[in-house]
C-alpha cells in the first residue's frame, strides 16, 4: 500500500501543479481536483488504486498536451498576423 499511497499523492502534487496555468483559474482547478480525490478515497484494492493513477497519468498528458497547443496557437497568432515593419 505505501508504493500506490506514494504514487497518489506524486499524482495529486503533479496535477496541482498543472493547475497553475489552468485557463478558468487555479481555485477552480484545484477544487474540481480535491472533489475528484475524495471521491476515490475509499478505494482499497491496490489493482483499482493503480488503474486511477494510471488514469490520472493520461489526464496529465492530456493537459500538457493542450498547454503546448495553447502555446502554439498563441506563438502562431503572434507571428503569422503581425506584418514586419522594418520590410518597407
């Protein structure tokens, strides 16, 4: 139980950090997190424990991964409407 305990918490400390850059805010991000925590508290069974953290490893890519398009989005946009003023 100490390694799926161990894995929870580095899980949980991962998406909060996430949340930091979350578009509706960081309070929002972090109750929904707390709210889906303790939903699952109960569970025991080491199998479902690591069945939720596995889940929970592709909800962190998945957000890493519409961070980055955020990022290029904003990136392209910044670039590709701008017109260089110095080429007159």
């Amino acid at each position: 139980m100490g390694a799926g305990r161990r894995d929870v918490i580095a899980l949980y400390k991962t998406l909060l950090h996430m949340g930091r850059d979350y578009p509706q805010g960081y309070d929002f991000f972090r109750s929904r997190l707390k709210k889906a925590f303790q939903r699952n508290s109960d569970i025991s069974d080491p199998e479902q424990i690591q069945s939720l953290v596995k889940r929970g490893e592709f909800v962190v890519k998945e957000i890493e991964a519409l961070y980055m398009l955020k990022k290029y989005r904003t990136l392209k946009n910044r670039y590709s409407t701008e017109e260089n003023p110095s080429k007159s």
